[in-house]
C-alpha cells in the first residue's frame, strides 16, 4: 500500500480530481478523511502524558502511529490511497516518518476571488448556509462583502497557511494544480500525477464523471451541494465582479498562489 495525498485550498476541483482519479482500479481516493486529525490529536496526548508518565515516548509514539495508520486503512483493497485532507502540507515531516518517506501532497488551488465568489453562488441558494449563520451571531450585516472578509478569515486562511507552510518548507512533495488545468486539460493533469506519484498511467473517462469520493455527510459542511459536481467537465464559474466590489477582488488576489512563483514538484 503506497499512500499519498489531496489536499489545497477549497472550492478548487479537489473532488473533481479525486474523482478522476478514483477511475483507475489501483487508486482509492478517500472523501474529507479523519486520519489527519486522528494523529495530530494523538500526538498532542502523546505530549500530556509525556509531562506526568515515564515511558519510552519516542518508541512507544511510533508504534501506535504505525498501527493507527494500518488499522485505518485495513478495509481498502486498492494500492494506492490518495487521502484528503486540507491539514497535510503542514506535516510533511510527519507524513515521511509514519506514512510515505517520499510523499506527493497533490494540492488544488485557484485565485481566491473566485474561490469565495463560488461559496457566494451556492449560499445564494441555501438560506441555512453556514457563512450567513456566522455573520449573524457576530452582528455583522448579511452583504457579499461581509460574506467575502469572514470566509477569508474564519475559513480559508488556515488552509492556505498550511499550504504556504507547506510550499515554504517542502516544496518538493507538492504538486500544485489549478483549477483550470482540471477543466481545461485533465489529461495533462492526471499525467504529472502519475509521473509525480511514480504510477503507471490509466485511461481516464472524461466524458461522464461520477462522484466517488462524496461526503457521505455533506449536510455537516454547513452549505449544500459544497461537494457536488457535475457529470461532465466544463466551467461554469461566475465572475467575481457580480458579487464583489473591484477593490476586494483586487485585495485577494495578493493571496493567490500562482505555480510559477513557487518551486513546487513538477
């Protein structure tokens, strides 16, 4: 079982891709997958007890990581795993020691304007979405710009920082793919996947996709339809400029993470 990773920013394809991916026999691609936070909490009492108990940390900690991590997978027949989780451009020294000595942390990205237009287009249809739930508690009024400033502070900050840290740390180990790139040429994208990933390449079908790594408890994201996609390939993204002002799409766009500007794996 070799095991590698999906990650990136949200709303950028990454279920699209997995489930592409999730065409080959060999791959599993797994939805949101726990086994992330199962070992930073772990970790985590691992550091309590080590205050108060005397044990051999080091040796007892590596056992119990490696058995966490074949117990978790034990049922996947298949390989390869791709496991998804936006927390793994943060450990990658972690994912060496326990997981893959070589990994390849596949991450999505796209500008940020357009990530937060697309959170904005779905809570346009589900009155109960988490965004406008948050802003209401807090007092703040219910405007697109609202909107925009707390989803990029509460919610997509923390995963762009795990993949800067990520980018800034171990670059080698992430391969950056854009949005585009996976509408536009999903050949040549899942292609540097498995060059990158060292796989033997598969004939994918693009023309009608199935979801096959959907969040069996999607209601749980707060927003409906967050991980679904459509059957076949196209972009039918809106354009940030309907629902924010020129001066916030222009502020966001300092964050976007552009390949060119990173020595990402290629």
């Amino acid at each position: 079982m070799t095991i590698h990773f999906l990650s990136g920013l949200p709303r950028t394809g990454s279920t699209l891709l997995g489930s592409l991916l999730g065409q080959n026999p060999d791959i599993y691609v797994t939805p949101t997958s726990p086994m992330y936070s199962l070992l930073v909490h772990a970790n985590d009492h691992f550091n309590l007890l080590a205050s108060q108990y005397t044990f051999d940390l080091d040796a007892t900690s590596d056992r119990i990581y490696s058995a966490m991590v074949q117990a978790f997978y034990a049922p996947i027949r298949q390989p390869v795993i791709f496991d998804k989780h936006r927390g793994w451009p943060k450990n990658i020294q972690a994912i060496k020691k326990y997981l893959n000595a070589d990994p390849v942390i596949v991450a999505t990205v796209r500008p940020i304007a357009e990530i937060i237009t697309s959170y904005l287009v779905l809570a346009e249809k589900d009155e109960n979405n988490f965004i406008d739930a948050h802003l209401r508690r807090e007092g703040q009024p219910l405007t697109n710009e609202s909107r925009a400033h707390l989803l990029w502070s509460q919610y997509l900050n923390s995963p762009y920082d795990y993949l800067t840290q990520g980018l800034a740390t171990s670059p080698e180990n992430i391969l950056l793919i854009q949005y585009d790139d996976i509408v536009y040429t999903p050949h040549a994208v899942l292609n540097r996947i498995y060059a990158a990933c060292n796989l033997d390449r598969y004939r994918h079908q693009i023309d009608v996709i199935e979801n096959r790594c959907a969040e069996a408890k999607d209601e749980a994201w707060g927003l409906k339809n967050l991980h679904t996609i459509r059957p076949t390939l196209s972009r039918q993204s809106a354009n940030p400029l309907d629902y924010l002002p020129r001066e916030a799409v222009e502020y966001f766009s300092q964050f976007d993470i552009q390949e060119a500007s990173c020595h990402a794996r290629s």
